[in-house]
C-alpha cells in the first residue's frame, strides 16, 4: 500500500509581462495598507501639526513655487485632508490587491477586472497631467496605459482560443 501522495502540480506558465503586472499590484496594495495604517498613528503622534508647520514655512517664502507648494501642503494636512487620504488609500490598496489576487488565481475575468478599473482612471490621470505637467505623472500615465493595452490582448487572444477550443469539442 503506498500511502505517498502524488507529486504536486507544477505551476501554471505565465508570461513575463503578467507576472510583472502581478508583483505591480500586490506589492501596491501592501504598500497602501501599510501607509493607511500608518497614517492614524502618525496624525495621533502630531503629523498634522508638523506638516502645518511646514506648509507655514513654505508659504513664508519669496518664491511663488514655494507659497503654492505650501498651500498645497496646508491643504493635505488638515484633518480632512488626512482622511480622504486614508480613504484614497485604503481603496486603492484593496483593489490593488484584489486585483493581483485574481490574476495570480487565474480568473478568466481578472484581465478585465484590472483594464475596466485601470482604464477608467485614465482620464483622470490626463487631467492631472495637464493641470501640472510632472515625469511621475507622464510616466503613472504610460505604465498604466501599458498595462491596460497588454491585458486587453491576452484577455482577447484567451477568449478566442477558448471559443476555438469548445467549437473543437463540439464538432
């Protein structure tokens, strides 16, 4: 009697650009959960009375960049401020995760879980290019567009070989 268990399965292949992708939203959605934690325990041990602080100092400056800064600074560190930030970020960590978790699981509708909800702030993220024109923007902008482009594809090529591999069973 053997009462050894089979080998266990080897994983599925996935292309390099999927597993890229994948560590992408896992590792951001980690991040943002750690930061949404983080965040009461900073506003408790008086972030928002040191960012004040420093949005003061800014808007004290000679420069006009210096005095915007500041203001935008002030802005984020008000109370409210720090809770839409929370909120932002306990959303977007979540969905991140949910997201990485599904295309890690191999759900035929993962793909296009991440290119509805990536695409759909791509809008957004043209406005806020134009309205302060940033490399970091331009470039959140050209990796998410990448990324929608490249699930797109693989979610279209996979349901047409599903569709030709269930007409093949049919016949």
């Amino acid at each position: 009697m053997n009462v050894s268990s089979p080998p266990p399965s080897a994983p599925p292949h996935r292309e390099r650009g999927l597993v890229v992708i994948i560590a992408y939203k896992l590792i951001k959605g980690v991040l943002w959960l750690v930061f949404a934690a983080a965040l009461p325990l900073l506003i408790h041990f008086g972030l928002e009375a040191r960012v004040s602080g420093i949005a003061t100092h800014l808007q004290h400056h000679a420069g006009a960049w210096s005095v915007a800064l500041g203001k935008l600074v002030a802005r984020a560190a008000s109370r409210r401020g720090l809770i839409v930030i929370l909120v932002a970020l306990l959303a977007d960590g979540v969905a991140s995760l949910v997201e990485g978790w599904a295309l890690v699981h191999g759900a035929w509708w993962a793909p296009w879980l991440v290119v509805v909800t990536t695409s759909s702030l791509l809008p957004f993220e043209v406005l806020a290019f134009v309205r302060h024109r940033h490399v970091v923007r331009a470039l959140v902008f050209l990796t998410n567009t990448i990324i929608v482009w490249y699930l797109a594809r693989t979610a279209l090529r996979e349901h047409r070989e599903r569709r030709s591999h269930s007409g093949e069973t049919r016949a």
